[in-house]
C-alpha cells in the first residue's frame, strides 16, 4: 500500500470521528467524589493495626473469661487472644504480622544514618563482606576484616589501650540509629570517669561479632567491646547488643565473651541503663582479666 493510499484512509477515519464528537476538545469532566457508603455496603477499610489500642485487642469471639484473657495478653508481647476465621487469622492479625514483617525487612536491609556516626566522629571500615546479600548468606565474611580495612585501622587508631569500642551495623540499622546517641556518650564518660584508656573508636559496616578477633589482632587492647544491631523480630527491630571480650583474638568464640542485649527503649533496656552495665561489666572484665565462660568461673571462685 502506497503513502497517498495510508493517507487517505487516516483521514476518512477522522472524518468519522469528527461526525460522532469523539475529537472534541471540550474537557473531560471532572471525576466525581465517591459517594458515602450506603447501608449495607461492603466497606474494605480497616483501621491502622498497628496502634497501640489494636495491638492489645482481644481478636477471640466470646470468650469465656475476658477479663482473665485481657490480664494474660497484658504480660507479654507474644501474639495472644488474636482469635481465627475458620482455621484462618483474622485479617486484622494478618496486616498486623505483615506490618510487623514490613519492619524488620526495613531494619536488616536499612543503612546507618552517616549522621549518627559523624556525631561521635567515627570512621568506616568494612568486612569482606560486599553487600547486603552476601552478608546474609556469608556470615564468616562478616567476621573478617577487608584488607583495606586492616590498613585504615593501623594507621588510624591508637594501639594497646585497655579498652577499644567498635560499632557494628550488625542485622539491624535502626538499632544503631536509635540507640547509639544514647548508649555511646554513657560509656564513654563512664571509662574516662573511672580512668580507663580508650582506644580510637570506629564503624564496621557489614559486620558480625567475630571481627573483634581480626579487630584485636592490629589494636592490641585488653577489653574489646562491640556495639551492633541484634537480629530484628516481629515486636522489636532496633534492639542492641554490646559484646566484649578479653584480649579478643584467632581462636577466641562466644564462649569466650559476654554480651549485654535487648538494649532498646522499645521493650528492653533503656539505652541510657544499658551504657551503665556495659561500664561495669569491663570493669569486671579487666578486675579479673577474663571474660565469658572464664570470668564467670574467676568471679564465682572470688565471691
């Protein structure tokens, strides 16, 4: 088909639509506002459920005892009296679990604020790690140093002090987010009050627990303390966790640490108490030049 044929086909068929209005240019109407919902309609909009008042809802239908139920719930955060559909949650259960879920997905692949970490004046190193998914699928790589990291920290920390703090994003961002302006400044006036040496402290991203032994190996301190993201749940996902160690090194396991946990104003211990106890516990640590397993035994045998 030639160009004169196509042409005058497209201008017969706009011929036929001028006839019947549809290339008008007169405006669409404006869309009209939904209309209230009449009685007995089906309303698909379900309040927010995740405040505070759904939360503690009792979701069982009729229950024998209420009051005794209600008291129950009220003890813990475990997902009690929710009630079912048939054999299925409730759909104010389900949003609520799935926001929840929402939550931690948030916190374990989130990012530290840069802000919080330039606060305190804290460097960043990073593991062998190379991003968020190798980090979950590879937890050795989090335990170990990159090769630049190993260099910055030579060059830039202080060597043999008595007590080097690091900071680890660990599986949750939001932890170190919302606790680190709060925990940080209590430990560190509470080992400069007692006259206890610091090292220079910095920020490993990608990190787990078991880097303090590479940590320990190029600073050479006698307590190193770690500050890093715990695992988020479905009630808590920005708890904190400070684990230490004596003399950190190869070889050295969890047995060989402590760790104070939970710490979040969401539940747990407050940040600002929990700053006090990792104050006291290197204190222990370096009174009995032991941690873990080892300083239990020290401390017992002492008492």
């Amino acid at each position: 088909m030639d160009q004169a044929k196509i042409e005058a086909i497209v201008q017969a068929v706009l011929a036929e639509l001028a006839k019947t209005g549809a290339t008008s240019a007169a405006p669409a109407p404006a869309p009209s506002a939904p209309s209230p919902a009449a009685p007995g309609d089906l309303v698909i909009d379900l309040p927010d459920p995740t405040r505070p008042e759904a939360r503690r809802a009792i979701g069982v239908d009729h229950p024998y005892d209420l009051e005794g139920l209600r008291n129950l719930a009220a003890t813990t955060t475990a997902r009690l009296a929710v009630g079912r559909a048939g054999p299925r949650p409730k759909t104010r259960t389900l949003l609520l679990f799935q926001a929840d879920h929402g939550v931690t997905q948030d916190a374990i692949y989130g990012e530290v604020n840069p802000d919080v970490l330039k606060q305190f004046d804290l460097f960043t190193v990073q593991t062998q790690v190379r991003d968020r998914q190798e980090y979950l699928l590879r937890p050795d790589l989090g335990r170990r140093l990159s090769d630049e990291a190993k260099r910055v920290i030579a060059e830039r920390c202080v060597k043999n002090p008595q007590v080097q703090i690091v900071v680890g994003d660990g599986l949750s961002a939001a932890a170190i987010n919302n606790n680190l302006p709060q925990i940080f400044p209590v430990i560190t006036q509470g080992l400069k009050a007692a006259g206890i040496r610091m090292g220079t402290p910095f920020f490993i991203k990608f990190a787990r627990v078991g880097v303090i032994n590479d940590v320990n190996e190029i600073v050479g301190a006698d307590v190193v303390v770690i500050l890093i993201g715990e695992r988020p749940g479905l009630g808590v996902a920005d708890a904190l966790s400070a684990y230490m160690g004596w003399r950190p090194g190869p070889g050295k396991t969890d047995a060989h640490r402590d760790v104070i946990c939970m710490i979040t104003a969401n539940g747990g211990t407050n940040p600002l108490e929990g700053g006090a106890y990792v104050v006291e516990l290197i204190k222990k640590t370096l009174k009995y030049q032991a941690s873990g397993v080892e300083l239990k035994l020290k401390s017992a045998g002492a008492g």
